[in-house]
C-alpha cells in the first residue's frame, strides 16, 4: 500500500506510514503472546490495517460493521489477518471492488465473528486452507484450536464470495 502510494500520492503515504507504525505497534506487543485480548481491541486493530487500506482503495472499499456482542476475548491477531485476506483476495479480485461485512453474534455456546466478502470467492480446491497462499487462515485456526479451544469454518463459492465464522467457546 505505502510503495504504490509514495508514487501515487505521497501527501497520503504519509498517513499511510503513521497507520502503518501504529499497525506495527499493536503487532509488536502480541507476537509471541499465548495470551487473548479482547474483542475490542482486535477490532480496534483490525481498523487500523484498514485505515491503510481506505487510503489505497478509497471509495472501492466498503466496511460494515454489525457488531451485536463485544464483551469476550480471543486470541490477538485473530480478525486483522482474516479480514486482509477479504481485501486481498475478494475486494482486489475486483475491479470494481467490494464490500466486507464484519459481524459478531452470540449463542449459549459460542461467541462468534464472522468476516465477509462479496469476491469472486476461492476455488475449491483451495478452501481447505492447507498451505500455501492462504498460510494465513491455517496459523489463525492452530492458534484459536490451541490458544482458547475455538475454530474457524470457511464457506466459498465461486462468484458469490467467501464467509470466514470465528468461534470461541464461552467458558
């Protein structure tokens, strides 16, 4: 983001830098923590990385948030790299870009968030989530598994977009 926009834009790259150190910061002090956070503020950092994104994409991305529960925790970078695999492989599969959707609701078992984007979707054979590019959703499944006794479902289909469920356990 901040590469294009130095070329692009260089008064935006500057914002884009001061999002990116904050981004940063919140990356920094979770790293190597087995330990949860709460829903607010991994959305809290989730905004953040969004921030970056709005200055490259501007009116192509769109953001809605229905946020019915915050009041649980679950593992820190949990959400940001869910929702930057919904930029990356379904509003930037887009010309004309999209929409994500970010949600939480609750049931007497679990509290769960899920993430959609209305992309071109994953090709089936990839939505296992095995390796490869999607490395990302694989090291975020391990850690709720590990970390909190959670889970992570993925549902896709091609054309109509991806839906990525979060789910921790009420405990």
């Amino acid at each position: 983001v901040i590469q294009e926009l130095c070329h692009e834009n260089p008064q935006k790259s500057e914002k884009a830098i001061e999002n990116m150190a904050e981004f940063l910061k919140g990356n920094m002090t979770v790293l190597l923590s087995d330990k949860v956070v709460s829903f607010g503020d991994e959305l809290n950092h989730t905004k953040k990385y969004l921030e970056m994104e709005y200055l490259r994409f501007e009116d192509q991305l769109s953001v809605i948030y229905e946020i019915n529960v915050d009041d649980f925790c679950l593992p820190a970078l949990t959400l940001q790299p869910i929702v930057e695999n919904a930029v990356r492989y379904g509003v930037r599969k887009n010309e004309e870009g999209g929409t994500i959707r970010i949600s939480t609701r609750e049931n007497k078992v679990f509290y769960e968030v899920i993430v959609q984007d209305d992309g071109p979707g994953l090709n089936p054979d990839e939505s296992n989530m095995g390796d490869g590019m999607h490395i990302g959703i694989k090291n975020v499944r391990e850690r709720l598994i590990h970390i909190c006794g959670g889970e992570l479902l993925l549902e896709t289909e091609p054309g109509k977009g991806t839906c990525v469920t979060i789910r921790v356990r009420k405990d």
